[in-house]
C-alpha cells in the first residue's frame, strides 16, 4: 500500500493510545473479525472488510486467521486485539499500529469523506460477531455491576426479557453464596474479569454450571468487562455422578476386600477339618476298597481345594484388592517352605522332589511369589505319573530365575501359547484324577504380570517342562526373627507332648485324632487362656505348639505361644496355621520365625512340619 493511499483519509479525530481504541473504517463502525475454534475465519463486518482490503484473498471463510494477522500487520497497518471466548473462539478488535496510529487504510479506489463518529460500544455490541454470536455474550460496567449489553444467545438462554436483563446487575444471577468471590474476581484487575466455573440463576429458578471467558476492555475512556459463557451443566451432572459412582466402586472394592478376607479364612476351616480326617482314616482302613474309597475321596477334597483356592485368587486379582509389597527377603525360605508343602503329596505318588538351596536375598512380594510356586509345584505333582521334580535356582547378572522342572508329558509345541489362558487342561481327559481346572497357569500369569516378573516355558512332548519365575536380587534381606528350635531335653524319647490351640471345634478334634495316632500326647486348648490353664497343670511343659494364627480372643496364635513360653520359661518350638491370606496378617506370620502352613493343610505337610520340629524318629507311623 503507497504512502498516498495511507494520507488519503484523515484520521486526526481518532485516539491516539491504540490499547484501548478499536480501528474503525470512514463509516465509523469498528473492525471485528471472528475467528472459530479451529482458529479459521468464521465471519467479519464490512469495516474489517474496508479496513483490511489490501489483505487480498486472506480474509475469507475458513482461511487460517494467522496469515491474515501477519499480513494485516505488513500490508494494512493493522493489529488485532483478541477477546477469547468459552469455546475456544476468538472476537478480534481491528487497531491501528503505532506507527499508523494517525493514519488509516484508504479503501480500494481512493478516498472516502468520514461519516459522523459513534459511539463505539454501540458499534461493537451492535454487530454481527457480539448479537447473533451461539454464546451468550455480555458487558458489565465492573464498577457498578450493571449489564451494559447482552447478546440474543443470553436473551434467549437465561430467559430474562433484554429490558430487564439491561436493568440488572451482574450479581442478579447469582447464588447469593457466590456474591463474595464474584466481588473478588471483579475488583481483581490483574486478573481477567469473571473468568472461571460459576453457577447462574436462570429467570425460572434454575441454577445451572457455566464456563465464563472474560477479559477487560476500555471504550472512550470506560473501562468494561467482556464476558462470554458456556453451560457446562451437563458436564457437571456428568463429573458428579463419576464421582459417585468412583465413591460406590472404591466401597464396593472395600466390601469385596472383606469378603473375600472373610471367605477365605471360614471356606478353608471345614476343608483343614476335612483334611485331616482324612489323613487320619488312612492308616485306620486296611481292606484294599475302603482304602481306594479314602482315596477317591482324597482326591475330590484336592479338587475342592484347588478351585476354592483358583477362584477366590482370580475373583481378588480382578477386583483389585491384592496389594503387592514387595521385600527383600532370602528365596532360601520360600524353598524350604514349598519342600515342606510338596513333600508329602510328591511322595504319596511315588515322585522324587528335590528342592536346591540357594543363598540369594531377592526383592518380591513374599505371599504372592509364593503361590505362584505353589501353583507350579501343584500342577507338577498333579501331571507327573513318574520320576521326579526338582525346585532350583539360577543366578543371570543381578536377577534370579526360580525354575520348576518336571518328568511330566510335556506340553505340544503347538499348544505353548495358550497354556495361560483359562481353563486350559492340555490332552489330559476331564475324568482324569490328574485333570485340574485349568486355572493354575492362568493365576500364575495374573500374579507375574501384578509383580512385573517376567515369566517362562520350555518343554518337550514327552519328556517334561520348565517353568520359571525371573526375580530381582537385592544385597540385604528382610530382618526376620531367628526361627525357634525344640529345646534338648532328657525325655525327648518319650511321647512327645504338643499342645494344639485351635477356635475352630471341628479342626481342633481333626488335629487331635491326627496327632494322637501319630503317638503324640495331645492337650487341646480352643483359646490362649484355656491353653494356659491346660498346661498350668501338667508336670512337663509341652515340646511344642500348633496354634491358628486366628484366634477368637485378643491374643494370635504367634502372641500365644510366646506368652505361654515365657510364662513356663522354656524355649518353645511352635507351629502357626492358617486361612488367612491378608497380606498383613502373613507378613506377620512369617516374621515371627515359626512354620506357617496354609489351610487346609494335607495330612503328609503337617506330619512333615511336626517331624521337623520334634524329630521324625518321635512320630509313630500309624494306629497300633
């Protein structure tokens, strides 16, 4: 544009301080350009039009509103002021650059005669972008909180006739509770306006949510505040009812938690009953088909077992309430604990099961690592007819790799892919008595994936698999308590006396009929104190305890047997079991450095664990 063109219009009349004078054309009306989310040309007035000619094709619908911004600034002297809307849109005030300030734009073909000035508020709220914009648009004198213009969206939103909406104040439609942070925000000239999440009062009653996009503005000396608003009433009721609805899941998920806390430990006390009365009839029954009848029965009590134990696994990992702690401790104690487990039902079947120490202190959690071993040592004694098995360990840099190897059939090569998924059972027939549910391997995925251990498989038809577990090492373990041996005392050849210490009737009168055909002399306490008035008074103290680890009474089954042994003064061997599975309750239980066997317990694991304590060559083999 050439200099003659720039001095053809007159513009002395106009204010010279650019910040708050919008650009107007000879006509006297404002430039406005409005500008849409995308930040695209939606519509302009005929003053822009003028004012912006020698932008050429750049002012046009859904050019890009930045191209015509730079070059308005390089060929029309012109600068835009933006005024942001709620939906992401902008309001843009054409103004003269200061080194234009005191000249205009000559309109294409030569200069024009300026027409008589108005005002400019007027221009502004009488244009197309302020009346017919889809928002409601306001201004509001911030001094007096008067409405000074309203559009015909917040005419037509808000219900109130234009007469009596310019006849109110902006504190009007507000809840009278917002009255004190609507002052703040309006005497707040740092700040834009009004701008924020707000509640309104329609003309009904109504109350709904808004967004208001605000911004100060000053016109012929008067300082204003633009506002625009969005109902995000819908949005709210929304967030509402997520909130709630996250409120009744996290209650929900605290229901479960004790439910299944509850489910777990009062599911496995008839089943440890069931157990152990089945590990006592078996060296009560000679004739050869009541002994295959005990067995058939031992079996469906594992299968019973075994699909409490899946479900109740699966049901707790897919509601979340497993809490994963993990610890350093040393993996030497998980293997003696899986060797003291799957001894017993290793041997029933005539497999071999060694378990190689190993030294390294590994970070994990102890419970859950734990049951993934318990579920492949369980799925190695269950599919394995013959041979052996064997729980090893090795070193890879600063990981530990847990393998479990088996004699079993192996699996196809064909079938390595799915073996994790649910209910998988391979080529074993469903009547088999070795057939499981196929849960196992699905637990043990769910768990690694919940630990972030990476899990593995090799194996050949017809020769065995290897499952293995890689965990990270650590330098130092968990502190634990130094686990209590029996004492040396001159009648240990004699029948060992144990005292037992259970709440639950039936499993009580399950160990004792159990402990009793093994020669042991019992005393049978169903609470801490009637434990210490049975042993108050007998001549001997007891050589060791078995104790739930949930008693009905304040004390545990651990504050038990410590208390009785102070109180005797001896050293005193114990022996905790139970169904709990509370994290808390079986960290606990392992601190304390007495045995832990999981309900319900198999007659051969807690002979295993009894011998271990007393001595094997004290436990008769059977009814004499």
């Amino acid at each position: 544009m050439s200099d003659q063109n720039r001095n053809a219009c007159d513009t002395s009349d106009r204010r010279p301080d650019r910040d708050y004078a919008p650009s107007v054309d000879p006509t006297g009306e404002p430039g406005i350009v409005v500008v849409d989310g995308r930040g695209l040309i939606s519509s302009w007035n005929m003053s822009a039009a003028a004012l912006l000619a020698n932008a050429g094709t750049l002012l046009a619908l859904e050019m890009p509103f930045g191209r015509l911004e730079s070059e308005a600034r390089q060929s029309c002297g012109i600068a835009f002021r933006h005024h942001s809307m709620a939906d992401g849109g902008l309001i843009c005030l054409c103004e003269p650059l200061p080194s234009a300030a005191g000249q205009a734009p000559s309109p294409p073909g030569g200069s024009m005669t300026p027409g008589p000035v108005q005002s400019l508020l007027a221009q502004v709220t009488s244009s197309f972008a302020f009346t017919r914009n889809p928002l409601p648009l306001w201004i509001v004198d911030p001094e007096t909180l008067a409405f000074v213009a309203v559009n015909d969206a917040a005419v037509s939103r808000y219900g109130y006739p234009r007469e009596r909406f310019l006849a109110m104040r902006i504190s009007d439609i507000r809840p009278p509770e917002d009255a004190p942070r609507l002052l703040e925000a309006l005497s707040d000239r740092s700040s834009p306006g009004e701008s924020g999440q707000w509640r309104h009062l329609l003309a009904d009653g109504t109350v709904i949510d808004v967004l208001v996009t605000s911004e100060w503005f000053t016109l012929d000396k008067r300082t204003l505040c633009m506002a625009a608003v969005q109902d995000i009433t819908d949005h709210c009721r929304l967030e509402e009812s997520l909130l709630e609805a996250r409120i009744e899941a996290e209650r929900s998920n605290r229901a479960r938690s004790r439910f299944f806390a509850v489910a777990n430990h009062d599911l496995r006390q008839p089943l440890a009953a069931l157990s152990l009365f089945v590990g006592a009839l078996e060296n009560r029954l000679k004739d050869p088909t009541s002994r295959d009848i005990l067995r058939a029965m031992n079996t469906a009590l594992a299968t019973i077992k075994n699909l409490v134990d899946a479900h109740l696994d699966i049901a707790r990992i897919d509601a979340g309430t497993l809490r994963v702690e993990p610890v350093g401790h040393s993996v030497n104690g998980l293997l003696t604990r899986m060797a003291l487990e799957f001894a017993g039902p290793a041997r029933q079947k005539g497999l071999t099961l060694h378990v190689a120490p190993c030294s390294a202190v590994i970070r994990s959690d102890r419970d859950l690592l734990e049951r993934i071993l318990r579920n492949l040592l369980s799925n190695a004694v269950r599919y394995t007819a013959s041979g052996r098995i064997l729980l090893g360990c090795r070193r890879q840099g600063n990981r530990l790799r847990i393998e479990v190897w088996d004699t079993g059939p192996g699996i196809p090569a064909d079938q390595l892919d799915i073996i994790f998924e649910e209910f998988y059972r391979g080529n074993t027939p469903s009547t088999s008595e070795s057939a499981g549910f196929g849960l196992g391997l699905s637990i043990v995925d769910r768990l690694s994936r919940l630990l972030d251990h990476s899990l593995s498989v090799r194996s050949r038809e017809g020769k065995g698999s290897v499952f293995a577990i890689t965990v990270p090492m650590e330098g130092e373990a968990e502190v634990r308590a130094e686990p209590i041996h029996a004492p040396a005392r001159p009648n240990d050849l004699g029948r060992p006396r144990v005292l037992v210490i259970e709440d639950d009737v039936i499993v009580l009168q399950a160990l004792e009929l159990l402990l009793d055909q093994w020669g042991c002399d019992v005393t049978a306490a169903s609470g801490y104190d009637e434990a210490v008035e049975g042993v108050s008074g007998q001549a001997d103290p007891p050589d060791m305890v078995i104790a739930d680890f949930r008693l009905s009474g304040p004390a545990s089954g651990i504050v038990a047997i410590r208390q009785i042994a102070k109180m005797l003064d001896v050293d005193l061997p114990g022996l905790i079991i139970t169904g709990d599975t509370d994290p808390r309750c079986l960290k606990e239980a392992r601190l304390s450095g007495y045995p832990l066997l999981h309900k319900p317990v198999s007659a051969l694991a807690l002979r295993a664990a009894v011998a271990s304590l007393l001595g094997r060559d004290r436990l008769r083999d059977g009814v004499e």
